[in-house]
C-alpha cells in the first residue's frame, strides 16, 4: 500500500510538475507588471540542473549495465541494492532516478524556451 501511495504522489507531482512548465510557456514574452517572463532555473540554475541531470543519467545507465544501484536516501547510505537480491528497492530507486532526469530535463526545456523566444 505504501508503494502505491509513494508512486501515486510521485505521478500528481509530475503532473503538477508539467502543468508548471506549461503555464509558464503559455505566458507571452511579459508577464502582467510588464517584466519579461523568467524561466523555471536562471543562468547557475541552469548549469546546475543539466549537471545533476546528467551525473543521474549516467547513474541510471550505470545502474542497468551492471544492475546494481546505491541507495538513495538517509535512511541506507553506503546500501547497494542489486538486481538479483532485491528487485523491488533496485527498481524503486531507478525510477526514481529517471524521474528526477525528465524532471529536470523538463525544466531545461521549458527554461530555454523562453530564453530563445522571438
């Protein structure tokens, strides 16, 4: 039941997450006090995100090649969770994983968006 919920809560995020991006995108090049419309991240922002984006992509890649992935969290630091032992922990934390990269590379997305209006 906890599975669920944790899974469920992670898609209305995402959704909520999209819906975000979309009424940014949907905004004109300035917002109602005549400012131009800022994107999700700034500048550092930016370069942040698509560095965390990446080193959790490459995770994810290293995760499926050699199907063993760390624990993410407090709770188990230093745990490696293996895909013969525990399948269940092994693919909650790859999803995860390739949550956290379509969210920030949505975040990129929408952010360059509305950089390189015209």
């Amino acid at each position: 039941m906890r599975d669920v919920l944790y899974y469920s809560l992670m898609l209305l995020l995402g959704f909520a997450w999209y819906r975000f991006g979309q009424n940014l995108l949907r905004k004109g090049n300035r917002d109602e006090n005549g400012e131009l419309t800022k994107g999700i991240v700034g500048p550092v922002g930016f370069l942040m995100a698509g560095g965390i984006a990446c080193y959790l992509f490459f995770g994810v890649l290293r995760a499926l090649v050699r199907a063993e992935v760390p624990c993410i969290g407090k709770g188990c630091a230093g745990q490696l969770y293996t895909l013969a032992a525990n399948p269940g922990e092994f693919w909650a934390n790859v999803l995860f994983m390739v949550w956290m990269v379509l969210a920030l590379g949505y975040a990129l997305y929408v952010t360059l968006r509305i950089w390189f209006r015209v």
